[in-house]
C-alpha cells in the first residue's frame, strides 16, 4: 500500500499482515478493521496471526539477538533515527490513519504519530550515549565494572487507545538497547502498528530484529507472555489482562513491567481559576473521548466553588463539538467500539441506580455517518464509594464529588486502588506543595490536565496503575537491559 492510496478520501482497505523475520506473512482469517466514526467504512483487512506465527516471530527475534546485540551503536543510532524522521515526515498521513481507526480526532492523532516519532529520535542517540560505570574495589589489583547488556528477545503488548506512541515508546527503546522486538498491538488498531512495522521494514534493520503480529491476545499474546525464549514482556492494558501476564511472567522468571488503568483525580480547590479548572476538566476527562488511562474521570471539587464549576463545566460540555474524528471541527469523536460503547452505557445506567444524578449527557447521537457517538456524560452527588468513582469506565464520563476542604478532597483523591495521575487547580502555593508531597499519584499536575504527558518525561503509576519500572526517559534503560557486573583487573 503506498502513501498515495493512504491519502485518499476514500481509500480501499489496507490489507495488513504480520511481520516475521522480514517476511510479510499470510495469517489464519481475515478481520475487518473498522473505523468507528463510520462503520462503513473498512480502514483495513487483517490477515489474523495465529500461535504459530508468535512462535515463529520469536524464533526470529532470538535468532537474530546476538547480532543485534552486537551491531555498532552507531548503526543503531542511524536506523532509529531514519525510523523517526520517516514517522514525523508523515505525520499528517498516518495520523489520519490513526484517527480512522481508534476515533480520536485528527488532531489528537496527528500529534500523538509526531510524538511518536520523536521517541524513536530521542533513543537513537541512547546507543551513543551509553555509559558504563567503574568502582574502586575494596581489594587491591581488581577493578569492578557495571556494564549493561541487551536483555534479549522482548513482547510488546500494547492497547488501542495510542496505536502510535504506545508501541514507539516501549519499541524505540528495546531496539536501542540492543534488544529484539515481538510487538502485539491490539486487535482493534492493527493498521497503525502495520503502518509502523511497514517503515521499520524498510529501515536497514536486520531481518528478525523487528516482528509484528497482529492476532488476539488470547492466543497470540499469550504464546509470547508463556514462551521461555521472551525474556521480558512490557505491556500496557487493563488491569485484569495485567494480571493474568504478571502470574505468567512470574511463573517462568521473565522480566516484566505493567502500565495499567487510573481512576484520576482533578481536585478543584476554592481558590481555583475556574476558567482554568473548567478547560482543564473538558481536556482531561472528555479529550480522546475519556479514553485515556490518565483521564481525570473524578472531579473533586470544594463546596464554595461546587455550583459555579459544575454550571460552567455543563456549558461547555452542551457545547462540545462530538462527530467524526477527521472532520476539523470535531472536539470530541466517537468511543473505539461496541463493545467499551455498551460498557460506557452500562456504567451510566450503575451510576443512575446507585444514585448520582446524570445531569447532562449518556445518550447516543446520530450524525451522518453511523458510528460509536456517545455525548458527553457528566454525573453529580456521587459518592467516592460507588462503583463509577471506583472502577475504571474508560469513556466520556466523568462524575463531581463535593467535598468540604482541602483535607478532605485529598483523602478522596487518594481513595482509589488506582494511583496513576492526579491534578490540582488552585492558587495556594501551600497546598500545592502539599498536594505534590501527599498525592498517591504516579504523576501530578498543578493546575492542568491531568492527561497529555511529555513524551521524553517519564512514565509512571502507583498501586493498582503500574508494576516495574517507570517506562521511556532515562526509566527505559532499567527495563530492556540487564546488569552485570565484572571484577577483575
Ligand atoms: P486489554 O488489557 O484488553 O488489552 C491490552 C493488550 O493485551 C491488547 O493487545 C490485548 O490483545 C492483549 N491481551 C489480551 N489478553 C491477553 C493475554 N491473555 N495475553 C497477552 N496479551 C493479551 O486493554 P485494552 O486494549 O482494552 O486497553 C484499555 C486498557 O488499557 C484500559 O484499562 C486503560 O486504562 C489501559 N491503559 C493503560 C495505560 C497506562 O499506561 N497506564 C495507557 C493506555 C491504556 P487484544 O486486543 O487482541 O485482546
């Protein structure tokens, strides 16, 4: 498929398939890939990858590890970085690609492909700058050396909601260091990863060092979490997924990290800018259609302020634009599916039966073309114990929580299993600097969104939202290289 056909308004199904020891392989049957801002439209036809053909991606990775591992840093700076000039040249291309097939709008889309562009250039330099270290040791005629090594063949998996920057922020780094990639995208965006593995295809990068299979987790993810030839598995997802590839990774003694789900707070304080508190709440829970781990999806909000917020928050939300991701206007596109469609529904529906009032939004909307549109659901009077201020709801919903204090709104910040991002909006630079010191937050904003990370900065969670490592920055090394430590003189 070239990039005049990916151009076109209405181009014909990409046919995607796996990529294995640099062979593009014909999988089992064939999946539409369906863009949910018009379900008529089939972005692509996936030739769906089987457990055989993990296998075989593994065997490749492993085969070609020892020469990776030991190509010049220099190679390995150069093929990064044409990988990453190529992804932000197209950018506008393959973020139009990506808003048809996940929904977020072509802005969104656009900027998270140049992000993750800018991730393979930011780690082509890594192999460069590569430092080991020395120490004096206690003996005489000894020298102890830490040096880092490849840890070896490593499963990516990743989830639908950053197609792009998801897998160039767990890939760029394990290609850097040396490692050879198995990377499993999910089943509902195979044409961004496809696109991807397209241009590393073409990179100079040896046969088997990069292996994409686009099959389902159940099979294809697992044959790479179980195989005694992966040594480590980077995933991002669900918890209950998370889960079950960590009792996996442990059982066999594989290295392995887990960026899961958040349930985010953006507490609002009375002191609060509320123009600023108002944008920084459309932004973080309702940009990307709520599909965001660091969604702020719990609004904490002070009594003095509550009415005045919740007012101005439902004028904007009456006003967002919701509609087809590649239309301009658009604020707001459709949710990914069917299937987080019925459980954004069924979420509204708990929140009415536990008792907190829908005030605006949580009803489907028709536009031109038939897609996932969904309005912008905003609950109030909730309470941080029911279910939608505990579980993850991954869609356009966000609840208010009123709360009396400071003291109060960040003991329900923290009340949550959760603990990847949290905002604060006030202008008191004491429970500022509390708020920095007492979140149970991986990350913390002061006074913006709690989504829409830089991309070099690291990436991070607490309880229930991650295990291992922070990933991408200087975090990444942690993870895709193993230590060993030399005496000797
Ligand atoms: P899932 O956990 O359903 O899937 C994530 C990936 O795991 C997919 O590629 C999936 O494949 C794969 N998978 C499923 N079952 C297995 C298995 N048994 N073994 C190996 N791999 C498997 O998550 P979603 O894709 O639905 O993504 C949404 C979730 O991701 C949300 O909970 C969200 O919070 C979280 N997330 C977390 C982020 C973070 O950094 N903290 C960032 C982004 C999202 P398949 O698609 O084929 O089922």
């Amino acid at each position: 498929m070239t990039i005049a056909t990916l151009q076109q308004d209405a181009p014909a199904a990409l046919q995607l398939s796996s990529l294995v020891d640099g062979e593009w392989i014909d999988g089992r049957d064939i999946a539409p890939n369906i863009n949910p801002s018009d379900l008529s439209d089939v972005v692509g036809e996936v030739s769906v990858a089987t457990r055989a053909d993990a296998e075989a991606a593994i065997a490749a990775a492993k085969a070609a590890a020892p020469g990776w591992a030991a190509a010049s840093p220099y190679v390995r700076f150069e093929i990064l970085d044409r990988i990453g000039s190529e992804i932000v040249a197209r950018q506008d291309e393959l973020g139009r690609l990506l808003a048809r097939e996940e929904g977020k709008t072509l802005a969104e889309a656009t900027n998270e492909v140049s992000r993750a562009g800018a991730l393979f250039k930011v780690f082509a330099s890594e192999p460069l700058r590569a430092t080991g270290e020395r120490l004096t040791s206690t003996r005489p005629n000894i020298d102890v050396e830490v040096v880092r090594e490849p840890v070896g063949v490593v499963g990516l998996i990743t989830p639908w909601n950053f197609p792009a920057s998801i897998p160039a922020w767990k890939a760029a780094p394990a290609l850097a260091y040396g490692n050879c990639v198995v990377l499993k995208p999910a089943e509902l965006v195979p044409a961004s990863a496809w696109a991807f593995a397209e241009i590393i295809s073409r990179s100079g990068l040896p046969r088997g060092v990069f292996n994409l299979v686009l099959g389902p987790g159940r099979e294809v993810g697992q044959a790479i979490v179980d195989s005694p030839d992966v040594a480590a598995v980077s995933f991002t997802g669900s918890q209950a997924t998370g889960r079950k590839i960590a009792q996996a990774c442990v059982a066999r003694g594989a290295r392995f990290q887990l960026e899961m789900g958040g349930k985010n707070p953006l507490v609002v304080l009375d002191d609060a800018d509320l123009d600023l508190a108002v944008k920084a709440a459309v932004e973080g829970a309702y940009f990307s259609a709520g599909q965001r781990c660091t969604a702020s999806s719990r609004l904490i909000v002070a009594k003095a302020v509550h009415d005045r917020f919740v007012e101005a928050l439902a004028a904007r939300l009456k006003a967002l634009r919701v509609g087809d991701a590649l239309d301009p206007e658009t604020e707001m596109g459709p949710v990914v599916s069917q299937e987080q469609l019925d459980i954004d529904l069924s979420y509204i529906e708990i929140g009415r039966q536990e008792g907190a009032e829908l005030l605006l939004g949580g009803d489907l909307l028709t536009r031109p073309k038939t897609g996932f549109y969904l309005s912008p659901a905003l609950f109030v009077g909730t309470t941080n114990d029911m279910r939608i201020n505990q579980e993850e709801i991954f869609g356009p919903v966000a609840t208010v929580i009123q709360v009396d204090d400071y003291e109060e709104a960040l003991a329900v910040a923290n009340d949550t299993g959760f603990g990847l991002s949290a905002g604060i909006v006030t202008r008191d630079p004491k429970r500022i600097r509390h708020f920095k010191a007492h979140s149970q937050a991986g990350m913390v904003v002061i006074n913006g969104s709690t989504a829409g990370m830089d991309f070099h900065a690291p990436f991070t969670g607490r309880k229930g939202s991650s295990y291992g490592p922070p990933e991408r920055s200087y975090f990444a090394r942690e993870f895709y290289t193993a230590a060993k430590i030399v005496y000797g003189s």
